[in-house]
C-alpha cells in the first residue's frame, strides 16, 4: 500500500510512517473484509457509508499539515480508521459520527489498537464540537454543499481546515483561518459521501436495509 501512495505522490514521511503502523484491516468490520484492506480503493464499512480510499486519506491529512499535539477536529469518524493514522501522528483526536453504530464500531476498533485517548461523539457534525473548540486542524470525510459556518468559527487562529464541498460535483477545499480572515483555496476534484444534517432515522441504524 506504501509504495502505492510513494507513486502517487504522497511525500509527507510523517504521514507514510502513520499509515504504515495502523492495521488498517482492523478497522473494516469482518463481514467487508474479503474485498481487501490494502487495495487502493474504498471499503463498505456497513450503513450505506465506505472507509475512504487510502490515497485519499494520506493525501487528505498531508495537506492538513498535523503536528504532535495538535488538536484535531474530523467530522465524519466513519470505522474510526482515518482518527487513528491522525492519532498516530500525535494529534489529540475529537471526532463526530453521526450514526451511532458507526461510533460503537470505531471505539472498539480504536481502543483494541491502542487509541484510547481518541475522543468520539455521535451527534450531527454540522454543529462541530462547540465544547472543545477552538481547533488547530479541522477535517471532513463527508461532504456538506458549503463550509459549515459551525466548523468555521471553531477553527483556531493560524488554523486549517480540509474538507470536501458541494452536491453532484465536489471539490476539496483548504480554509485556512489568518488573523480575523479566511482564505479558501479549491483543491481536487473528489467524490465523498454526503454530510447529512439531523439524526440518523431508524434505517440508517440497520445493515441490511442500507448497504
Ligand atoms: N473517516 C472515515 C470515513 C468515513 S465515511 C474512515 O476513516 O473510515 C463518512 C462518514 O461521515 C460516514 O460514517 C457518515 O455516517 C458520516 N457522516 C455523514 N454526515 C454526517 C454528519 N452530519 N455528522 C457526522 N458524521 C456524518
């Protein structure tokens, strides 16, 4: 899987080491887990939802720029995967899912690789996570038809944010949050789920009617 992200251009060595340590087959319940860990391709995960593709996930927390201590904000926790690669580059991890299975799944994943001190929530992470805020780091793995305001004002002075934005076509978008001002840079062009706003409804929370 290295090698493969090398070749497509991911240099940041910070993020290679992470992705080299998280077992990221552990993180992919059992039922998907024939289709392959490694390969470069997302993974069904169950509810309707997919673990993003690994080069999207390097190529995603490179430019978020993640040093030891930061605080990180991902909306999005999904199987817990992408918290943990944050995690293992010793950012302090805040992550909110909205289905609440989704997050039981991730906790268990994260605890039994060590993760622990990753912090989850379920709830609708267009709200962010006012308590904990101001953040350093702010990442989406889904994606909303514009920023968030929420997740805006929850970006910290000299803060960055990454996220996909927009409906049918999308685009990953840098915030970056300067003194008083922020700047937003229009990156690749990417498909992701969408950010769903309001509790999960009864269907979301059983496998078979959604995957
Ligand atoms: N980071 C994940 C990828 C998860 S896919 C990983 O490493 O596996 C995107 C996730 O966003 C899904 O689990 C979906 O349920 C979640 N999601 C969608 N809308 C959301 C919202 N409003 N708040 C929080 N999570 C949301």
């Amino acid at each position: 899987m290295l090698a493969g992200l090398i070749r497509y251009g991911i240099r940041d060595d910070r993020v290679l080491e992470a992705m080299r340590r998280v077992p990221r087959h552990r993180f992919i319940p059992d039922t998907y887990r024939n289709a392959g860990a490694y390969g470069d391709h997302p993974s069904p995960i169950g509810y309707g939802q997919t673990i993003s593709q690994p080069y999207i996930v390097a190529y995603m927390i490179e430019k978020l720029d993640v040093h030891p201590g930061s605080r990180v904000l991902e909306i999005g926790t999904g199987c817990g995967y992408q918290a943990a690669v944050l995690a293992a580059m010793g950012a302090e991890v805040y992550s909110v899912e909205r289905i609440p299975a989704l997050s039981r799944f991730a906790r268990t994943a994260l605890d039994d690789c060590r993760y622990e001190s990753v912090r989850l929530r379920t709830d609708d992470g267009y709200a962010g996570w006012p308590e904990e805020a101001p953040f350093d780091r702010i990442l989406a793995a889904c994606c909303p038809p514009e920023v968030p305001p929420a997740l805006a004002d929850q970006l910290a002075v000299g803060g960055r944010m990454v996220l996909p934005v927009g409906t049918d076509l999308q685009r990953l978008v840098v915030v970056s949050r300067g003194r008083g001002s922020l700047e937003r840079r229009d990156d690749l062009w990417v498909r992701f789920v969408p950010m769903v706003s309001g509790p999960p409804r009864q269907a979301e929370e059983n496998d078979e009617e959604t995957s």
